[in-house]
C-alpha cells in the first residue's frame, strides 16, 4: 500500500514537468507566424544551452522586454529564435548580447 501510494506521488509531481515536445513545437510555429506577421525587421538567432520550455520561455520573455522588439518567439528543441524588432531602436547586437547575459549562448543566424 505504502509503495502504491510513494508511487502515485512520484507520478502526480513529475508528470506535469514533462512537456509534449509536439506541443512545443506547434506552439513555436504558431509564435513564428506572430513574429512574421508582426511590423519591424526580422532575425532568426540561433541559442545554444536551452533545456526545456521554461528557457524559452525566459528568453522570449526577456526578448520583450527589450526597447525596440515588437515580438520574439523561442524553440529549446532547435535552439531557434525568431525575432521581431524595431531596428531604429534597437539591433541584432543587442539582442544577442541580452540573450548572452540571461546565461546563454547566441548567433544570428545568417542563412534564413
């Protein structure tokens, strides 16, 4: 009984940290299509050290907070940021060094 019950909390508290990495991704594409359809220049910036959706979530965040973007969406799985920005008010330069400074690694992708 003691083991059914330590099992189906082990269960209860670690099934919600396990995201649907579908899911993630359909929400990647669906933050991308914002992106793209919002005003301003666009930029893909490739980030190294992402782990989970929480990443992602902070440095879509934290992209937003910057003067001058207009829209940010973050893939963990790919590493892959798509932003929108203002580029009178702020540059590529700027947003990977507010990426660097959130602790990970960025580069703007230049093929896309």
């Amino acid at each position: 009984m003691l083991r059914s019950l330590s099992l189906a909390a082990l269960l209860a508290f670690s099934v919600p940290a396990l995201a649907c990495p579908m899911a993630d991704a359909a929400a990647y594409k669906a933050a991308v299509q914002q992106v793209d359809a919002a005003a301003g220049t666009k930029v893909s910036i490739a980030i190294t050290g992402l782990k989970d959706g929480d990443c992602s979530s902070k440095v879509a965040a934290m992209l937003k907070q910057v003067d001058g973007v207009v829209d940010a969406a973050v893939d963990y799985q790919s590493g892959t940021t798509r932003v929108a920005f203002d580029a009178s008010k702020t540059s590529t330069d700027k947003l990977v060094t507010a990426i660097a400074a959130a602790g990970y690694t960025a580069k703007v992708d230049t093929s896309s």
